[in-house]
C-alpha cells in the first residue's frame, strides 16, 4: 500500500475550507453525544506520554488528563490555528504539529497511549494510518478510538454507501468506512469494542499495537 498524495491533498483542502464552520455546525451533536464519550475515552488515558491523531480545532482538549504529555497533529492548517487558539485559551502546553496520519514523524514505540475520535472516517487510507498508530504506540501501550462507521444493517449500510460521496465532498468524513475490520487489517490486536448507539454506527475500539 503507499499514500495517494492526491487523495491526502484534497482531504486537507476539504478541512482547511470547512475548518471555520466546524465548531457551530457539529455543536447540538457534540453537545449531546460525543462531549460524553470524549469524557469517558480520555478518563482511560495513561501516559506519560500520548500522542492525539487528528485533534482538530481541539475538541479533545478539555478531557486532557493531568500529569500527561499531549502531542497533537492534524493534516488541516485551518483546523490547527483554531487548536492552538483554544490551547491558550485553556491554558494547556500541547505539543501541536502539522502531519499526515498516513505518515508520522515519530520514532517506533514513543508513545505510551494513542488516541483519536472521528478521525479515521476521514483519513485517505485507514489502514496505512492504523499501521503508523500500532507503529509509534509502545509495545505495552494503549491504542483508543471513537469512530462512525457503516451501520450493522445491511439496507441502512446500502442507503450510506449511496449517500457517501455526496458527505464526502460537503462535510469531509465517510460514512461507509468498515473501521473494525481496518484495525483488524492494520494488525492491531483489538482488546474492546462496544456499541455506543444503535446500529453500531459510533464504536469504541481499544486496541493494541502490532508486533514490531
């Protein structure tokens, strides 16, 4: 597998231009449902020293937990400037890069916990970024994710493949990816999955890292 360069390219086009929108278009969801879960997955942190894929405008950043080092990157500028925004505002001392999922700067086993929410929905190849996390993440580390994917219902999975290009080109996520199967894929050694509403569609998913 390599990277699409393309692909990569038109992601992040795609969330630089939709990253000043993002906040006020997703916050009744957020407000409902992922502020609980992101609580709930970032109580379960243990580093010191962790690594967030795909931070966003940094919607992670008040379930940090003390005591922790937090590096985070994000393939979108618009989304990053926005991160560091809040990052001052909270007072937090984050380690905040620009960098692909697909292709991490970071030295094998240098992080004791991975974490990301809603990230591989939207990553060009899933299963190469999946790689790179089971790659930087210890050997004894944790790997943690909240993802949305293609419902367990096969009429309503049909009825999202259909509507994927069209999110895709508007909102930026698919809503069709098979994301257990692409950490299974990926060779992480999958520890948990849990149901968080029906039909499957949000998962958490704690996994361990490959053999490396």
């Amino acid at each position: 597998m390599s990277i699409d360069p393309e692909l990569t390219a038109k992601t992040r086009n795609r969330y630089n231009r939709i990253a000043g929108l993002y906040d006020i278009s997703e916050a009744p969801i957020e407000r409902l449902l992922y502020a609980p879960w992101r609580k709930r997955l970032w109580a379960g942190v243990k580093g010191p020293e962790v690594l967030e894929i795909g931070v966003g405008t940094g919607k992670n950043m008040r379930y940090y937990p003390d005591g922790v080092n937090v590096t985070a990157i994000d393939l979108s500028e618009g989304m990053l400037s926005r991160a560091r925004r809040l990052a001052k505002t909270l007072g937090l001392d984050v380690d905040l890069r620009q960098m692909d999922a697909q292709k991490l700067d970071f030295p094998a086993d240098s992080f004791d916990t991975v974490v990301a929410t809603f990230v591989f929905c939207s990553v060009p190849d899933p299963v190469i970024g999946l790689k790179e996390l089971g790659r930087v993440c210890k050997p004894d580390g944790e790997i943690r994710l909240i993802e949305h994917m293609r419902a367990r219902s096969e009429a309503l999975g049909v009825l999202m493949d259909a509507a994927n290009p069209l999110v895709v080109r508007t909102m930026g996520p698919n809503i069709n990816r098979r994301t257990v199967e692409n950490v299974t894929k990926a060779g992480l050694e999958i520890e948990r999955v849990e149901d968080l509403s029906v039909q499957g569609i949000f998962k958490l998913i704690i996994a361990k890292p490959a053999d490396h």
